[in-house]
C-alpha cells in the first residue's frame, strides 16, 4: 500500500565532510574576539600603549594584525571603562579555559586598570586599597 521510503530522514546524521574546530580552535577565535572588542573601546578611550600591547595579542590568536579604528561612540568615560571592564572579564575567563597565561596577564592587568579609573584619584598619602 505504501511505497517505502527512499531518501534518508532528516534526522539522521549525515557524514562529516566538513572540518570541524578542535575546542582549543573555538576558544583561540572567542578570546580574540573579546580581545578586538576590549581593543576598540580602549582605542576609543585613548589608551595607545594598552592598546598595542592587546592588538599584538589578538594578531597572534589571530595570525594576522587587527584593524584599528577611533570609533566614537560618544559615550561617557565611565561607562567605557565598565565597558572595558566586563570585555577583559570575558577575555580572562577564555584565557584561564585555554591556559594562555599571557593573555589572561593583559585581561588581568586591563581590568584592574578600567577598575581603578571608576574609582578615581586615590587621595594623597594613601595607598589604594589599603585598609
């Protein structure tokens, strides 16, 4: 009565003739990423020396240099630097998964930096975070 079906399912898995990324690969592509993002917000900050020392990083991940622009957004220093701040989060957490020290050292370091900008000048006579 019925005729049998031909043509395999849709659900059944086909072949893999593709290549597919290790997860050492996806994450390499995911720090850069972050890291292109944090680039472009400290670029727009004017931060020139964090700002080679994180495109040298992501022209390694990425094998080649990473375009560099001053796209304003016109927003305010302080919610660039949350914003920067929460981009090398992300960046240090990819770094620790993928036990690339250097990066998460920059990630690291940028954080601190972004945080410390939000806080404002430390008054005089007093170290930072001293209690």
């Amino acid at each position: 009565m019925y005729e049998p079906i031909r043509s395999p399912s849709v659900h059944t898995p086909a072949d893999a003739d593709f290549p597919h990324r290790s997860r050492e690969e996806e994450l390499d592509i995911q720090l850069a990423g972050h890291l292109a993002a944090l680039l472009a917000v400290t670029d727009e900050l004017g931060l020139g020396a964090a700002g080679d020392r994180i495109a040298e990083q992501v022209a390694r991940l990425r094998g080649a240099p990473p375009a560099r622009h001053a796209g304003l957004t016109d927003a305010a220093p302080a919610d660039l630097h949350r914003r920067a701040h929460a981009l090398a989060g992300r960046a240090l957490l990819v770094a620790a998964s993928r036990a690339d020290t250097t990066a998460a050292i920059l990630a690291a370091t940028r954080m601190d930096a972004h945080t410390a900008a939000l806080a404002g000048p430390a008054p005089s006579g007093q170290l930072v975070g001293a209690h």
